[in-house]
C-alpha cells in the first residue's frame, strides 16, 4: 500500500465520509466554485442562498451585471466574481450545458478549455472538474499544500508538482480524489491549522512537524 493510500485509510477512520460538496446541481457546484475564491464557505452559503432556489445557466447570463453583484456580495469581491461567474457560464453553455457531452472529451482537454476561461485557476478548474462533472482531478488548496509541507512525504511544492504526486500515487479515482481532499481540509481545520494542534490528530505518530516545533 501506498503512503499516500494510508493517510488516506487513517484520515478515512477517523472522519469517516464528509459528504463534501453538496449541491443541487452540477452548475450550483460551478458557480461555489467560483464564489468560494479568497473566502469562507459560510459566505458562499449565505451568497447561494440569495439566488432563492433560482440559479440557472440562464438567469446568470440574462441577469444585469449590478443585480448579480449584490446576490454575490456576500461572498466577497463581489465585483469581480459577477464577471467571472458570467464568464465560465459562457463556457458552461457553450459545451450546451451537457455533462456528458464535457465528460467524453479528454480531461486534459477539458481543463486547458476552463483555465482560459476569465477567474478561472487550477483550483477553481480542478474543483469545478471534480466535483461538477466527477472526473479524476486531484484538488489542491491551502490545506493541501499546508498539510504536504509539513507530512514527512516529497509531494513538491508548487499546485502542480502535489497534484501530479497525488494523482501519480493514488488510483485514478474521482470519489476517491474527492473524499481525500475532503479529508485533509477537516484535518487542517482540526489539527492542521496555521499553528499547528497536533496532539490528538489521527496522524500524530508518523507526522514529523510537531517535532520541528
């Protein structure tokens, strides 16, 4: 077994399944995606939540840019994010809004065609692949490069070199990326923080860092 599989096997005892990400929708997780850059999931809640159950591919390219804004205030750079939602909806609706359609081109395709998109980065690209369309991308963020400089494992360091460590190390698995990543951003809030709490984390015994402290 892999190290990488048992961090996962242990981190999976302790958490059990997070159930992450839920959403009505594959385009509700497109437009999170989004909102949740540079800030909480609480706001991108309480930003979703103003779309009152009526968030379509259509009503965000038909919606007046200055109406969108103040839905997505909540969620901060509320400016910018309007523009960039209406952006990857372009993209969105430009595929015909078909997930299968998406799912049969090359995933490699796919995420080059999403990181041209305007507001669209690695993360945003990965989470929106993963988690929207449920294809074998590995998602990489704070956490994970937290957790990865930390863990007695050469992952890299830049978003590429642990994403291409994770996907080379673990099987190709979407629910299992997933569940991972899930994973790791519980730890990092209960253990893994900016300083960390080690005592009690499930990885207290093999993680090298609370010696380092």
């Amino acid at each position: 077994m892999s190290k990488l599989k048992e961090i996962y096997k242990t981190l999976s005892s302790r958490y059990g399944d997070l159930e992450w990400w839920p959403a009505e929708s594959p385009f509700e997780v497109i437009v999170g995606a989004v909102l949740t850059q540079n800030t909480a999931w609480t706001n991108v809640e309480k930003a979703l939540g103003r779309f009152e159950g009526n968030l379509s591919p259509e009503r965000i390219l038909n919606m007046p840019t200055e109406e969108l804004e103040e839905i997505v205030r909540p969620a901060g750079f509320f400016r910018q994010k309007s523009r960039y939602l209406k952006a990857v909806t372009e993209w969105f609706t430009g595929c015909n809004c078909d997930i299968d359609l998406i799912r049969s081109a090359p995933l490699s395709s796919i995420r080059a065609g999403l990181l041209k998109v305007r507001g669209v980065g690695n993360e945003t690209a990965d989470s929106i692949l993963l988690y929207a369309f449920n294809l074998p991308t590995f998602v990489v963020d704070a956490y994970t490069v937290r957790f990865f400089g930390r863990f007695p494992i050469n992952a890299g360091n830049s978003y590429m070199e642990i994403k291409d460590f994770c996907e080379r190390n673990l099987p190709k698995d979407a629910k299992l990326y997933g569940d991972f990543h899930a994973l790791i951003v519980q730890n990092g809030k209960e253990h893994c923080k900016k300083k960390p709490e080690c005592f009690g984390c499930p990885l207290e015994k093999s993680c090298e860092k609370k010696m380092e402290e």
